[in-house]
C-alpha cells in the first residue's frame, strides 16, 4: 500500500473510489444558504479529529475539510447508513480475492481509550484512575488485518467478547466456493483463559490458542501487537476508526 502518509487521515482516491458508492443520497436542505460541503471532503476531516483527538469544533477549516459541526453530521448520518460496515466487507472482500486474507489463525486483543465525555459505551476505567473510558475489543487475521471490532465501557471484561467478534467476522467472497468467516486457530492473551471459552471455540471447529494464567507466556500472545492492525492499509484504519466512533459524543 505504499509508504506511511505523514497525515494519515488523507483519503485517497482509491479508498474514496470505494467508499463514495455506499454513501446515502443527501437529504434536502430545508432552506437555501450555503453550498453544501463535497462529500469527497469530509471524511479527510472525520479522520483528522479521530486521528489527533481534537474536539470537533477545533477542527480548523482552513485545511478544507469543512468545518466540524460538518463532518460529524456526516459522520452521524453515514454511520446510521451503515457504511462503515459496508466498507469492511467491501476491503474484506477485495483482500480475499488476492488471497491476501490469512485464516490460519486469528488474534483477540482489547486496548482502553479515554472518553472525553461520559456515554453509553464508557465506563469507569481499570488502568485509567477510574475515568471515564471505553474498550476497543479488535480481532485480526494472522497478519494483522482486521476482521471485527466492538466497543465497550472500560470496566468490562475481556472474554465475554470472545464469541460475539468472532461472529461480526463478515462473510467476505472473493475467490469460489463458500464465504469464509472461520479462522482455524484464535490466540489469545490470559485475560481469555477460562476454560469455557475453549470449548465453545473446539465446538466451533476453531483450535483456541490461549496463555494460561499462573503460567509464563507462551506462543499464544505475542504474534499480535495491539497497533498492528492500525499499521496496515488506510482503508481497514479508516473503517474501524469511524465504526467505533458512532459513539462519539465529542460534537460541538
């Protein structure tokens, strides 16, 4: 995909090429003003405020993005659409058809973000002195790809996301026979360790690969880097980014 952008919230052409079929047509505006913002612009400005953790009113409109009442309307109203989770599948897709998805294993990893405000999915955070935060609880292919997230309050606990993920896994085409959603084996860290959970996964045809607790690590945790998805394409970035920030109640 190229070298690293020193902006990492520039759209490409190719991304925007993939995401402009999925965009809702505009509601008519109720009374005439101003030209409304190009929709090309807009997700520049959504990911600058989720790259950099700006509130959306400090978004300065000088970079050409429109201002950040805008972008997060549009964030708002493509989210409620669904297009983020469109545009997953569409990568997913796109990814499989190059045989660039590896489904030999899958890694289940959570991180904890601060929320600038209180909302339905934070909560008191464990490693955060209480505040106000939420988790990002993130799959990934055995290279790092992503394949599903969710999010939750900071207090809740690692394991009981373990089957729900795995079934946000969309059913991604792209070469014949059946859609895949299946990796053969999931690693994980000991926060995954009850013994429950692996033999729902055995069920499941999926071998689990998890540290256990009271036990040095093992081969389970650590070919997973908790930033290593956000290392890989922009597109996976961008659509995990916005999907989770639906949440967000950071608007002006």
């Amino acid at each position: 995909m190229g070298e690293r952008q020193s902006r990492p919230w520039i759209v490409s052409d190719e991304l925007w090429s993939l995401i402009e079929p999925l965009l809702p047509e505009p509601e008519p505006k109720p009374v005439e003003g101003r030209h409304r913002v190009p929709d090309r612009q807009a997700p520049c400005g959504i990911l600058s405020v989720l790259h950099t953790g700006i509130q959306w009113e400090y978004l300065a409109q000088d970079l050409g993005f429109g201002s950040g009442m805008t972008c997060w309307r549009r964030l708002a109203a493509w989210n409620e659409a669904g297009v983020w989770e469109q545009l997953h599948l569409v990568l997913l897709t796109k990814l499989r058809s190059a045989r660039k998805l590896d489904w030999s294993r899958a890694v289940i990893d959570s991180s904890h973000v601060r929320a600038a405000r209180p909302g339905p999915k934070s909560g008191p955070s464990l490693v955060d002195r209480a505040r106000p935060g939420s988790k990002h609880h993130v799959l990934t292919d055995a290279q790092g790809v992503l394949l599903a997230v969710s999010l939750t309050g900071g207090s809740r606990n690692d394991v009981p996301q373990l089957l729900p993920l795995l079934d946000k896994v969309p059913a991604a085409a792209g070469v014949v026979g059946r859609p895949r959603r299946r990796p053969a084996k999931v690693f994980a860290d000991r926060g995954y360790d009850p013994d429950k959970y692996r033999r729902l996964l055995r069920e499941r045809g999926i071998r689990p690969v998890i540290a256990e607790r009271d036990q040095p690590h093992g081969s389970a945790a650590w070919a997973f880097s908790g930033t290593s998805w956000r290392r890989r394409s922009p597109c996976c970035t961008a659509s995990v980014a916005c999907a989770s920030a639906g949440n967000d109640r950071r608007h002006p």
